[in-house]
C-alpha cells in the first residue's frame, strides 16, 4: 500500500512538472503540444518587408489582431516575398503559427478591420 502512494506521488509530480515547465516557458514547440493554449486566427497587414534567409524565404512578424480586436505579434516564414499591403488569416496556437493565408479585407472581423487603414 505504502509502495502504492509513492508511485501515485511520483506520477503527480512528473504530470505538475510538466505542466509547470510548459506554462512557464511559452516557445513556439511548446505551445504547440500544450493543451491550455487556444487556438485563434490573427489578422495582419504585410506592411513590412520580411527578412531573408538562407538558403530562400523570408521570416516576417507583424502585428495582428484576432477577431476580439485584441492585438498580437506574429512570427511565420513565407517561402516568397509577399505582396506588400495584402492581408492575411494566419491560424496561431500561442506562439506556434499552424499556417496563413490571404484573405480580401471583407472576410475580416470587425474589430479587426478598425485597426487597418
């Protein structure tokens, strides 16, 4: 019985460690696996150039805003240069950005649209 209860306490202890480490270190890897961490879509404006790397692509980060108007930094890789002043869906998980796509400044939210000119 006794030998129960230890292995029950060990158990607990790793599952809250675990937990403990993802909610403290928020990093793209380990939003992507921790189940606390929303989806949302986040509406950006490429506004900026995005910066090259090697051997091709470019990194971006924008600000977006999701459908509540609430405000948030993105960072995603494009495999191309993108068009200067589109608009984009791109689909987070905190700080892991699953994908993005293009969208007509019609298809987003109001309180996001009031933020883009």
């Amino acid at each position: 019985m006794k030998k129960l209860f230890f292995i029950i306490i060990f158990i607990s202890t790793i599952i809250v460690t675990g937990l403990a480490i993802m909610l403290l270190f928020s990093n793209e890897i380990t939003d992507r696996f921790n189940p606390l961490v929303p989806k949302e879509e986040i509406y950006v404006q490429v506004n900026k150039d995005g910066h090259a790397k090697s051997p091709g692509g470019y990194d971006y980060t924008l600000i977006g805003y999701n459908a509540k108007g609430k405000q948030k930094q993105v960072t995603f890789y494009a495999s191309g240069e993108l068009q200067k002043d589109a608009y984009l869906r791109v689909y987070a998980k905190g700080k892991y950005i699953e994908t993005w796509e293009e969208v007509s400044h019609n298809d987003i939210p109001k309180k996001a649209k009031a933020h883009f000119s």
